[in-house]
C-alpha cells in the first residue's frame, strides 16, 4: 500500500512506520515510487531497527526534561 500511495501522485506526503528492517531492494523500490510519483515520503524506523534502504538519516531524541523552580513537575 505504501508503494502505490507513493507512485500515485494524488498525495503529497506518504509518512510510513517501518517495523521490520527494510532491505535494499524494497527499499529502492520506495525510493522509485516515491520519484515517480512526485512525493516526499519519510519512512520511520524504530532505533536499533535499522535500513540500508535510507537515503537520509535523522536523529530526534527527545528533548531533556528541565526541572523549573517554581513548580513540582518537568517542563520539556
């Protein structure tokens, strides 16, 4: 589903969560629908999962929790 959502060209944006590793021939054949289609498409992969199929890697860890004086909780 992801594949044809990506080659269709009636959307934009295609946001896939991966939960297995992706490997690099799928991951190419993605990367074509994606072209073909004229979309922007970001595959999340879960830490530790990893792809040899990404064309770009980022990192979001999540921001530290600073404790605020004036309060009893967190502000993130």
């Amino acid at each position: 589903m992801t594949e044809e959502a990506r080659r269709s060209g009636t959307v934009p944006l295609v946001v896939t969560e991966l939960t297995k590793p992706l490997g690099l021939t799928p991951g190419r054949r993605l990367q074509l629908a994606a072209r073909d289609g004229n979309a922007t498409a970001l595959s999340i992969i879960a830490e530790g999962a990893g792809s040899n199929a990404a064309e770009t890697r980022w990192g979001n860890p999540p921001p530290p929790a600073l404790l605020h004086k004036s309060c009893k909780g967190f502000i993130f």
